[in-house]
C-alpha cells in the first residue's frame, strides 16, 4: 500500500538500509553491539549534552546476542 510522507532529513548513514515504499521482508545482515556512556550516542543535527562523571562498566555473559545465519 503506497504512502505519502512528509519532510525527511538523513543527517548521517554509514550503512545500512534505507526503505521507501513497499518491502515484504527486510533483514539485517550485520548486528554489532556497541557499549557507551551517558549522552555519547545521541544522534541529531544539533546535540547539546551535558553530563557529569559517568562510568559504564559492562559485564556481557552472552555467547550470540542476535544470530543472522537464517536471515539470507
């Protein structure tokens, strides 16, 4: 089913797919995982972010987060 959209701005794309119109099946074909602080993945035009001492300690237990084998 065909649908009009309105204004969109793309600031940045380093890959992946970009989709207007119709599509019966998208999936990924790469998963990452990425560890940050606070505020250090917003993503605008304009970011203004203001944070004090932060500290992100990370204990990841998993062995596959999110398989993509079957998504050919």
């Amino acid at each position: 089913m065909p649908a009009i959209t309105g204004p969109i701005q793309i600031s940045n794309m380093g890959s992946g797919t970009l989709q207007f119109g119709d599509a019966a099946v998208i999936s990924p074909k790469q998963a990452t995982k990425t560890i940050n602080g606070s505020g250090a993945a917003n993503t605008g035009a304009i970011i203004a972010t203001v944070s004090a001492i932060n500290g992100t300690n990370v204990l990841d237990v998993n062995g596959v987060d999110q398989p993509i084998a079957g998504n050919n």
